[in-house]
C-alpha cells in the first residue's frame, strides 16, 4: 500500500515517492489549473524534507498552464486560507502532509475563497487528471512567479476582532510551545509578542527533522509536559506541521487529549455564536460544552471539507474536530492552531482559571482510537460485513458505522486519508470502552 495514492477533496496523498512524487504532483496541480480561470493560484508548504521539491513541481505547473504562481514558501496551511479569504486568487495549493507520518506529503487544493473543494469541483480536477487534458499556455502566455511575505500584523489584526487581546497581555501567560519543527515555527514569535505572552520555544527549527510524529496528542507531548513542568509554565501545546491541528498540556505538565481542544474551544465561544459543527467521531465533551455555552451542535461526516461546507450551508459560527482542529467562520475557512490558541487563552482570561481548573468541570470520559490497516480492496467488504453485524442497534451512518450503547459508542469508518479502518470508542467507564475493543478485535479479528 505504499505505493498507492489516496486521493479525495481532502488531499492528494501517499509516501514520497513510491505514491507522491514530482510527476503525481505535476498532474495533479494541471489539472487543477485547467478548470479555473485566469488569474493567481496562491502556493505555501510545509518544512517535511521533500516539500520544497514538491512545491516547485507545483510553481512550474501553474506557469506552464498560463496562470501566476504566487509562492509563500514556508507557511501554516491556514495562514493561506486566511489571506485566500482577503484577496482575490483562482485558488489555491498547499504541500503538506499535516499529521501524516514524515515519509508522507500531499497536495490540498484550496478555492478562490480558501476552502476545500466541494465534491463537484473535487471530480471535475480528478476528471481532468485521468483524461490528461491539461491546459498548457504557449510560450508567450506563460504565468509568473512572485515571491510573497504573509502579512503577519493583517493576521494578528483581524484576530483581535474575536478575542480580549488586551486581557491576554495583561495576564503575561508563560507557555511552552512545541510547533514540531513545523510550518508555524517562524511565526510564533510574533504571535508571542503581539499577546505579550513568555514564550519557551522547544523543536522550533523547520530546517530541522520532525522531533516525534507530527501528529499532536498526548502519546507525543514528553518533552512539552517536562519543560511546562520545570518552568512553571501557565500551560503548553504542540501543533502539527502545518499549524491546523492543536492540543494542549495544563499548568502541572499534565497532556490532554486532542479532543479536548474543540469543546475548549466551544467554552470560549460562549455568548459568540449559536450554533457550531463537528462529526460524527468527535468526543461527546463536544456536547456538554455546546450545551454549557448555550450553543447549537450538529454533526456531520470526519474531514475538514465535510465541516466547513456544512458550517457555510447552515451559517453556523464554528465547527471543528477531535483532532485538535477548530474553524471560526468569521476569521477564514481553515481550521487554525494559532486561532484556537488565542480562544484559550481568552477563555482562561475571562474565567480567571487555570486550564486545569477548565478541564476538571468535564464529565468524566474515556476514549479508546484504534487504526486497522485494510488494503482498499477489502475495506468495504470489511464494512458490509460488520454492517450486517449491526444493524440491529440502529446505527448511524452519517460516517462509517456508530452504535450507540447505554454509557458507551462506537464508531468504525474508512479513513479518508490513510488505507485504514478507524475505531473510535468513548464511555463513561473504561471497563465499557474495553469491553467493546475486545468485540470489535474479535469481529475484525485484530
């Protein structure tokens, strides 16, 4: 399976380069220059070793088709989002792998407005990318290439319209910051200064390897729980290579879990907006927060395209996933670390509490998240099959298959980005949540 790719509205991705690799990358970027008009396509990527490479394959598709490719270099997915929200581009790409394993990378094409594709335009590309009809512009009507600076101070602006700023600089947080040697490394200083916040930086050097996967969670904060211990740290986090995703360790060096982010999130919102989106495998924390802040919660299928696009259709305020990704619809369709971060710190402002103090008012929950490696060919035989197994629970199938149980559920579903099958279990008791991963291990016979 290493040399497949895995493509949807959500990326094209695979392993470097047994699935992605320059040619992969070329097609896919023509084919999407083909179906748009005229204009600037917006590029960044992140600092995985093989995405400046990956990025020029994408610069010289853009030209070759008649467009200009205006380059961001090292740059947060959503800090391209953002701006993608503020001026007029055709759209936009991105090289990033996010919180794929380091030999991973992939390509997310962005619209005229910074989202994902919608399942329509996402067919149209990968129509024109099995037809291998690209547009190609003659030699005189080739595209440019400008080198672009984020506008940093634009960013940090319009962040303030949401938050308390002056409130956060007044409370001088000490926090320890653990960006993976990622995309949002350079810019945390700036962020740092601008709240007045004491930043202690750890794995902040993008030209350096990823210090442990890139994928924020407790199995990943050691060294961010040891150094928020010794310094006395008001708290700390870590982001995933592109500043998307986000999750947290409290005042006594204790990590919480990535699903605690979103409903984190929810409780400062409160009073903000009415109603907010997530999916279908997001931790049930999500509804006691919605609920304590007044707040609306729906749920749809896992993936940031799915969130936003219903988020859009229903005009709610914010949505966001168990992975430690949050989107303000109001600040730019991406989900962004950085913007959560700054709703946290408002919240801990607001309710005078340490995170912990936050984090004690949850119910308790336990969660168990397995990932099955299924070759692509079984995986819908697989999902049948434990289809028929239960459906006399009632299941939900708004993503994968979830059965709820009295003080436990579960979920199991394709993942859109790896060859795998997802297993997400939560229960009041852990005795529950154990009792069904022996179910499921002997049913899947894992």
């Amino acid at each position: 399976m290493k040399d497949r790719l895995r493509i949807s509205v959500s990326g094209i991705r695979g392993e470097v380069p047994g699935a992605l690799n320059v040619e992969v990358v070329s097609k896919f970027s023509s084919a999407f220059t083909s179906t748009l008009e005229k204009g600037q396509i917006a590029v960044c990527r992140d600092s995985r070793k093989t995405s400046p490479m990956l990025a020029m394959a994408v610069l010289s598709s853009v030209i070759s088709g008649g467009l200009d490719g205006v380059d961001f270099g090292l740059l947060p997915t959503p800090f391209l989002q953002f701006l993608m929200g503020k001026e007029k581009y055709s759209g936009g790409i991105a090289i990033t792998g996010g919180h794929n394993p380091v030999s991973w990378n992939a390509v997310l094409l962005l619209d005229t407005e910074g989202d994902y594709l919608d399942i329509s335009e996402g067919s149209e590309v990968f129509n024109t990318y099995e037809a291998g009809d690209f547009a190609k512009a003659s030699w005189n009507e080739l595209g440019q290439t400008r080198v672009m600076t984020f506008p940093m101070d634009l960013y940090l602006k319009e962040l303030s319209r949401f938050i308390h700023a002056d409130r956060i600089r007044d409370r001088h947080f000490k926090v320890v910051v653990d960006p993976c040697n990622g995309a949002s490394s350079p810019f945390l200083k700036s962020f740092g200064d601008y709240f007045n916040l004491d930043l202690i930086p750890i794995n902040d050097n993008p030209t350096k390897p990823f210090p442990h996967p890139p994928e924020p969670s407790i199995e990943n904060a050691s060294q961010a729980e040891a150094v928020v211990e010794s310094t006395s740290s008001d708290l700390g986090f870590l982001m995933n290579s592109d500043g998307s995703r986000i999750s947290f360790v409290n005042e006594k060096g204790v990590a919480l879990s990535e699903e605690m982010t979103f409903p984190l999130a929810l409780l400062s919102l409160k009073g903000r907006i009415d109603q907010a989106i997530t999916t279908a495998v997001t931790t049930s924390w999500a509804d006691w927060a919605a609920q304590t802040a007044g707040i609306g919660l729906s749920r749809t299928r896992v993936g940031q395209s799915s969130v936003v696009h219903v988020m859009e259709s229903v005009a709610a305020g914010a949505g966001g996933e168990g992975s430690g990704s949050v989107c303000l619809l109001d600040f730019s369709l991406g989900y962004d670390s950085m913007m959560t971060l700054a709703l946290i710190l408002d919240c801990l402002v607001r309710e005078d509490k340490s995170l912990s103090d936050l984090t004690d008012l949850f119910p308790e929950r336990h969660m168990q998240k397995i990932k099955v490696d299924v070759p692509p060919e079984r995986t819908y035989r697989v999902m049948d099959r434990l289809e028929d197994v239960y459906s006399r629970e009632n299941p939900d199938y708004t993503d994968g298959i979830r059965v709820e149980r009295k003080g436990v559920w579960f979920n199991i579903r394709p993942s859109s980005t790896e060859f795998v099958l997802r297993i997400t279990i939560e229960g009041e008791k852990q005795e529950a949540v154990e009792l069904v991963e022996d179910e499921l291990r002997a049913r899947m016979r894992i």
